[in-house]
C-alpha cells in the first residue's frame, strides 16, 4: 500500500458504480474510506469487507446527501467513529431518465441539481470550519462529459452537470486561500451495474467516438480520483479532468 496521504475520504454514493472502485483506489494509497449510500445497505458492507480483506480501512456510511439534516449528522458521526473528514468525492446520483425537452418539468432539473449542487454544498459546509481552521481538505467533484457534448434529452441532467462545473471553479478560487483545491473528473461512458440492459450496439457506436477506440472502465476513473486525492495534486485546483478515452477531442 501507498501512504503517501492519510486521513480520511468520504465517497458518496460508493457501495456500487464508479464509487466502488474509487472507495478501493483511496483505501489503497492508505486512505481510511466512508462509504456512504442512501439504501444499498449489502453492497456497501461489501465494499467495506473487500476493504478490509485487501488490509484497508473502511466503515460504511449510510446518510441521504440531499437532506440538511442527514449529511450534518451523517458527518459528525463520521468524525466521531473514524475522524475528521480530509476529502469529500462528490460521486452520489439519482435517477438520470432521457426526457424530450418538451416535456421536462423543473422538478426534473431539481431532482438532477439536488445531487449536483446541493449536495456537494451540504457536504462541503459540514466540513469547512473544521477545514479552514487546519488550512486543509480538498473537494473531488465528479462530474460528465455530457457538458462538453450536449447529449438530447438530458437538459435536465446536462445543466446541473454544468453547475456542477460551475461551483467547482468558484469554489476552487474562493477556498485556495485556505488551502483547498477542488477539481472536477469527468468521466465519458463507463458501464457499471446500471448499464447492464444497455444496447451493446450503442456501447459500440461510442467505442467508435473514442480517440483510444475502446470503453473505459471504472478503475480508470478511480486512479485519478486517487491522484488527487494524493499529496502529489497540491498545487492542482478549479481544473476538469475528462476521462473518456479522448471521446471530447473534437
């Protein structure tokens, strides 16, 4: 194992998907992982024991991100059992339907910037007065390509991605001075569990769109992530780094 960072890092949204591999990436370089989730109660306690099982240190996390209430609790328990919080991977999504532009409602944007923007808020406010104080932690958002690219159907999901973007960049400014960086991973197409059902013919019209010509996967994502989290990325912040296999080249 790497230690050439430790503390503690709060994954949300980590007992399957991307989460997952990023939560095993932090626990490898040494990292001591909260893996958060909403209901998955048996997947994050999986991830935990692989964890554990590979001589990392994991707890689970179970706390909504979108409530107030939930994440101010969520993390002071956090702080209580492990210790104060060091990084924050903003990595927990909802549902993300395709929805005609005619027919999206703004609870359909708001379920989308609820996880996007208020929750990494809510998170990011839960530590800062414990970060200011020690001039230290570091928010990883992660983010989409779909703001480079403009998919159809996904205004809804497009727009909060690009908030997202947007409060990383501002964050990134109005924290350095503290001692912050915030950055944002981008990752193109990865199939995970929800995929599963997806079109093969769609996953090979993207290969096709990629620079590399073939399909990422989640541990590609997780090593930057790792990255910067490390003490290697302290001079790194407000920056978008696109994981998609050259996918937003053109």
């Amino acid at each position: 194992m790497s230690n050439s960072k430790s503390g503690i890092a709060v994954v949300t949204g980590a007992s399957r998907g991307l989460g997952v591999a990023m939560a095993k990436a932090l626990a490898c370089d040494g990292w001591t992982v909260a893996v958060n989730y909403a209901n998955d109660t048996s997947g994050a306690e999986r991830v935990v024991a692989a964890i554990i099982d590979a001589g990392g240190q994991a707890a689970t996390a179970r706390f909504d991100v979108t409530d107030e209430q939930a994440v101010h609790k969520g993390i002071a328990r956090i702080v209580t059992t492990l210790g104060p919080v060091d990084v924050i991977v903003n990595n927990a999504t909802g549902p993300q339907p395709y929805i005609p532009v005619a027919e999206q409602t703004w609870d359909d944007h708001l379920n989308q910037l609820r996880f996007f923007v208020k929750a990494p808020l809510l998170l990011l406010q839960s530590v800062l007065p414990d970060w200011r104080r020690r001039k230290t932690g570091r928010v990883i958002n992660i983010g989409s390509e779909v703001v480079d690219i403009g998919n159809p159907l996904f205004g809804h999901y497009v727009a909060a991605k690009g908030a997202m973007l947007g409060l990383t960049r501002s964050w990134a400014r109005e924290l350095g001075p503290d001692g912050i960086p915030v950055n944002l991973v981008a990752p193109g197409w990865i199939p995970v569990e929800r995929h599963k059902e997806d079109d093969p013919q769609m996953l090979e019209d993207y290969r096709r769109l990629t620079a590399l010509e073939r399909i990422g996967s989640p541990d590609d994502v997780a090593a930057l992530v790792a990255y910067l989290a490390s003490d290697k990325a302290d001079f790194i912040t407000g920056q978008t780094f696109a994981v998609n296999g050259g996918r937003t080249l053109a």
